[in-house]
C-alpha cells in the first residue's frame, strides 16, 4: 500500500531523484528517462479513453495498470538483488506481454488486410492511440538503449515492443475496422 502524506519532499531540488532500491541518480539518468516516458505513455493511454468505450475501454485500463507495472520495474536497477530484498519487486511478466499479443490478434481479425500505409487520424480515438503508439516507441528505444548498458527485464522492453503494435491495430478497430484509415498517397502534393 501506498501512502503520501506530503507531495513534495524536497530532495530533487537539486537534480537527484531516488531509484526503487533507493540509490540515488540524476534526474536525466537513461533509466528515469525511460520510465519516465513509460509514464507519458501512461498520461497518453488516458486521454485516448476519454474517446473510448467497451472492451477497447477495458483493455486500454488494464494497459494503463500494466505500465505503472513497467514503470516499477524499469525503476528497481539490479535484478540480481531480487531475491534477496526485502519487498520482491515488481517485475513485468511474458504473460502481460502474451495477453497484448492475444488482443492484436483478435484485433487483426477484425480489419482488412492493410495495402497501403496510414496516416495518423480518423477518428478522434484513432488520432490519440497514434500518440500512445509513437510515445510508447520511444520509451521502448530508451529501454533498449537502456539494456545496452545496464541490467533491464527483458520482459519489459518486449512489452514495449508489442504495446505498439497494440495501440496501432486499436487505431484500426477506432477506425470502423479500418475503413475510415487515412491512407498514406507518397508524392500526393509534389
């Protein structure tokens, strides 16, 4: 259970910020860099719900529980440490990353093969899951970037890697099933 009875601490005033086991780093370190666009991510995923409705509704609240998920772990440095700490912590799973690919498979069902790429838009809906699905890649580029220099959950950053391809298939479905897609027309205004 969290508990804040104070917002401000205080203790990044002077550009630190504490990690999930405690150590201490710049605020533009690559691991608060990631997560913390795993929380814009987040903020994204919330505005696209205020367009959506049903089942996509539903999947987009567990997607917005799932990256609070990420976003603890990505902040606990030091996997090896796991065992032996006092509280375990929160690691994303394959299951969370298998349950995404499960949904964009239903989802591909749905929509017509595509022959043409899409411009981000249609609906209002639409045009905000683009935004997740371009934010979410960057946070995935961060976190590969991450894995290249420190331990990351490889977990984590396939998460990513599919919650990209979620959101664009959920831009589809937002889409009437793809056929209100704005197609992508090269050299249209030359």
């Amino acid at each position: 259970m969290v508990v804040l009875n104070k917002i401000y601490t205080k203790t990044g005033d002077a550009g630190e910020t504490a990690l999930g086991d405690g150590s201490r780093v710049t605020k533009n370190a690559l691991r608060v860099q990631s997560y913390g666009t795993v929380d814009e991510t987040n903020a994204t995923v919330g505005m696209a719900r205020l367009y959506a409705v049903g089942e996509l509704d539903a999947q987009l609240a567990m997607i917005q529980n799932d990256l609070f998920d990420l976003g603890a772990d990505l902040c606990r440095p030091d996997m090896a440490k796991d065992a032996d700490a006092d509280h375990p912590p929160l690691r994303m799973t394959d299951a969370q990353v298998s349950r995404l690919e499960t949904q964009i498979d239903a989802m591909t069902k749905e929509v017509e093969p595509l022959r043409s790429f899409i411009l981000p838009g249609g609906s209002a809906l639409a045009a905000h899951l683009h935004l997740c699905r371009t934010v979410s890649r960057r946070a995935e580029r961060l976190s590969v970037e991450l894995a290249s220099a420190e331990t990351v959950n490889p977990a984590a950053v396939k998460y990513l890697n599919r919650l990209s391809d979620w959101f664009f298939q959920a831009s589809r479905i937002a889409n009437d099933n793809g056929k209100n897609d704005v197609l992508w027309v090269p050299g249209a205004n030359r």
